[in-house]
C-alpha cells in the first residue's frame, strides 16, 4: 500500500500547493521592486509641478477637536436552505479623547440594527446594502460630534440606494418593497418617500468627511499631471510616497478628470420598482437632492460638485488618505486644517493605520457574524417555532 502511494501523482494538499505559492515569491517581489524603483524621480518631479501650481500645502495649525467619530455598517443575506435571513447594522465609534466626550443624546441613535426573513431572491442583496446605507447615513447626520467620518466615499451609497430602488429586473416584487417599509417604519417610523430626506441630511451637513481606504481614483494625475505619462500609481500612491509630513494638497470639486468627470456627472438614483406607487415623486426629489454634488446640471451642462477631496500625509513614513469634505470645509482654510489636524491626531501609526475609531468600527462592524449565528440558533431553539422534523433542515446554510 505504502508503495502504491509513493508512485501515485496524488498531490499532498494543501502542503504542495503552498510550496508552489512560495517558489513564485522572488518572481513577485521582482515585480514589485520593478513597480516602484522607477517611480522615485517621476514622482519627485511632478510634486514640484503641483507645488509651483499651488496645489500643496502644508498645516500650520494647531487647533483640533476630539469630538470626533467614525460611522461604518455591515450587511448579511444568510442562504438557507428554505428562505433568506437578511441582517444589517450601521454603528457609530468615537475618537481617542483627553477625557471629554460629546456622547450620546437620546435622539441620535449610536446604531440601528435590523433583520427579516424573506423568499430566495436574487435581489435581496440589492436591499439589505442598501438599507445599510441608509443605517449609516442616519448615524453621521444625527450625531452631535464636529467631526463625523464616513467609511468610503461618498459616491458608494447613492450606488447602493439606486440599486436598492432600481432591482425590478431582478424580480423585485411587493414582499421586497414591504420589508422596505417595514424597515423604514421599524427604525425612523418614515415611509419610502423620505429617503430623500435621509440622503439629504448627510451631503449637505459639512461636519461629516469621507474616508476612503482603498482607492484606484488618479483624478488628480490625469488633470492636473496629466504629460507626465511615466507616473503609472494611482494618487493615493502618488501621494503617499512624494507628500512630507503634513502636506496636503488643495481641495478639488470631486471630478478633474475626464473620466472622473463623467462618472460623478451621471449619478442617478432612480426607482423602477412598481410595488412603489410614489416612484414618480420618489425620482423627482432624489434629482433636487443629487443636484448639489453632480459634475452636470438638469440641462447636462457641466458644472462644479459641492463634493471636494484633499490629499493628506499625516507623517513622513505614513500613507497619504483621500479624505472628502464639504464645499464649505474646502473654503474655510482654518477648519479644513482643523479637521486635518483632528484626524491625525485619532492615527496610531504604525500600529493602526487608519483613525482609530474608523479602525475600531470596522471591527464592530464584523460582529454581525456573530449576530447571524446567534439569530439563527435562536430560531431553532424557540418553542414558537411551528416546523416538524421533515422541515426542519430548511432552516440551514444550503452548503454543509
């Protein structure tokens, strides 16, 4: 038998497949020495062009606040076998503090958690993401803090909520547009045509600024360096390895490029969803509420975004972070400085790599998995539940 095994060509999992992985390591790192050697001088050169246009400049303040909080959700659609349990939560962390802290006022939800049970279907992700959306929105507009970070870019929820309104091609019917406004009634006691208002509250307040942790956006490269070709980073590269500590680059109306320009010109949030009987309401306020931070008028002229990006580099050997603000942070160089020190401030680099409260809501966001299992042990424990033994695996993950 022994021997058998020595002349088989059975491979020993997952052992062989982590060696092949590691012989190709030295190909890898090659690679990667080869992206980022030859960038040194290009980049070099064209920090010296944006700082002869005015575009870098350095923090000279002081102030900063440590009223501050970041906001993140998370969202599960558990495939049963049967059915579809939908979960999702939108919570809000505060900062590192001296000892004082703004809190928690009876009105302004720190969270908001919510849950159904729905049919298979295949747009029920297209939902619960954006009812999250609406979970987190609601988080950064009531809170109390001066400064109030949103995990991501604004652009992702108007994505997320057209989505969420748009999902008729996936068979979208009337249990979807119920367990809608059962949330809305459940968590604000709202109906579907306030959602409007609750994208509103958020992109128009100047206390809440976008963070965002990964991005591939090089808006500032292709319009404002756009001949220097042999920068091949995107700006968050960019700016992380040619920004000194403290530099950060002039706020931009969100959309400089071409390509940038055109993505933020045709944001739409348009419900199609027949069950909606207000859709054609619902459409014409979603337009006055995106108006603000489109790069393209009602007309398809282009106009300027009310939503701009700055480049910051807290410290030398840190990353640069694309952080989005309101118009009126932009043109309030002691507040923009401000929230930029205030920011630094919540960095334990290199421990920590983003502000610690976007860091430390992150994690609370990843305990909805903890929250599902325990949800779903309680259905099958509960002595209201009316399922005999035959049906009784309904109720488990489709996959073993």
């Amino acid at each position: 038998m022994d021997q058998q095994n020595k002349n088989s060509n059975y491979a020993f999992l997952p052992d062989d497949l982590l060696m092949k992985m590691l012989d190709k390591v030295p190909d890898t790192v090659g690679k990667m020495n080869g992206m980022f050697d030859v960038q040194d001088e290009p980049i070099k050169k064209g920090i010296e062009e944006l700082k002869n246009k005015g575009l870098i400049n350095k923090i000279t303040s002081k102030e900063h606040t440590t009223s501050l909080i970041a906001v993140d959700g998370s969202n599960i659609v558990e495939k049963m076998t049967g059915t579809d349990i939908l979960l999702a939560m939108g919570v809000g962390v505060e900062g590192l503090t001296n000892g004082e802290t703004v809190g928690w006022e009876d009105n302004k939800n720190q969270y908001y958690q919510w849950q159904t049970v729905l049919p298979h279907g295949d747009a029920n992700a297209r939902l619960i993401q954006g009812i999250m959306f609406l979970m987190e929105l609601s988080v950064l507009a009531h809170a109390s803090h001066e400064v109030r970070i949103m995990d991501g870019n604004h652009m992702t929820p108007i994505l997320k909520i057209n989505s969420m309104l748009s999902a008729k091609d996936e068979n979208a019917g009337p249990e979807y547009c119920s367990a809608l406004t059962e949330f809305l009634k459940e968590t604000y006691n709202k109906i579907i045509p306030d959602i409007p208002d609750i994208v509103s509250a958020a992109f128009s307040n100047e206390n809440i600024v976008a963070m965002v942790k990964y991005s591939s956006s090089r808006d500032i490269l292709e319009s404002h360096l756009k001949d220097h070709k042999d920068i091949r980073v995107d700006d968050k590269t960019f700016f992380s390895l040619g920004l000194a500590q403290d530099e950060y680059t002039k706020p931009l109306s969100v959309g400089q490029s071409k390509d940038e320009n055109r993505i933020w010109g045709d944001l739409h949030i348009k419900c199609n969803l027949d069950a909606i009987k207000e859709k054609d309401e619902l459409n014409k306020e979603f337009k006055k509420v995106l108006e603000k931070i489109k790069t393209k008028d009602y007309k398809g002229r282009s106009k300027e975004s009310e939503i701009y990006f700055t480049y910051y580099k807290p410290y030398d050997d840190g990353p640069a972070y694309r952080i989005e603000i309101k118009k009126g942070i932009a043109n309030n160089l002691p507040k923009l400085e401000k929230y930029l020190l205030s920011i630094k401030n919540q960095i334990v680099f290199p421990e920590i790599r983003e502000p610690y409260p976007q860091y430390l809501v992150d994690l609370m966001a990843k305990s909805i998995a903890m929250g599902l299992f325990s949800i779903q042990e309680a259905i099958r424990l509960s002595p209201d539940l009316k399922i005999d033994r035959g049906k009784f695996n309904l109720l488990f993950n489709y996959r073993t």
